[in-house]
C-alpha cells in the first residue's frame, strides 16, 4: 500500500442462525491498533445483521460496514492490525479472525 492510497476492511460471514420467524441477529466488535500498540479506532456490538431473512441464513453476507483508511505521510510505515468479531447473538457464538 502506498501513501495516500485507501485501504477498505470489509467483513463477509456466512450461515447466521435465525429465529423461528427468519430473524437474524449478528453483532461485530472492531478494533484498529496502530505499531506502538495504541488504539486508532475501538467498536463494540456494531449491528452487522440485523432482521428477516427471508430466505435462510445459509446465503453469504456482508454487513454493509467498510472500514476505510488512508495512510498519510505522518503515519508510521509499519504494521497496523485490525480485529473484528463477529457474534451471533441467535445461535450464543462468536469468532474472531486477525488481520
């Protein structure tokens, strides 16, 4: 990635529980850490996917959230992380992918 240049984090997830009437119910959790360890941007229980799904959980989603980010000149030039979990809150689990 170069200076200047946007950097998108987008989360998919597949196959959330859903309730007898079709509802679903995921919430996410992110966090960006910058090199030295400080937090650049902390979230928790974002609605990722929330409603009727009318034809099942077993599609493929997107929560719609996009982090979008742009490396500056004053940025350091190293490693950031980000994390993102996702709970569903229906079927009581959660994961956590690193990135």
């Amino acid at each position: 990635m170069r200076i200047g240049d946007p950097l998108l984090v987008v989360i998919y997830y597949s196959n959330p529980a859903v309730r007898v009437d079709r509802t679903a119910d995921v919430q996410c959790d992110i966090k960006v850490t910058r090199p030295d360890g400080t937090v650049s941007l902390s979230k928790t229980g974002v609605p990722c996917l929330q409603g009727d799904l009318a034809n099942g959980g077993e599609n493929f989603y997107s929560p719609g959230l996009i982090l979008r980010f742009t490396g500056e000149p004053i940025d350091p030039k190293v490693e950031w992380s980000v994390n993102a979990s996702l709970r569903d809150m229906v079927r009581g689990t959660e994961i956590a992918p690193k990135t």
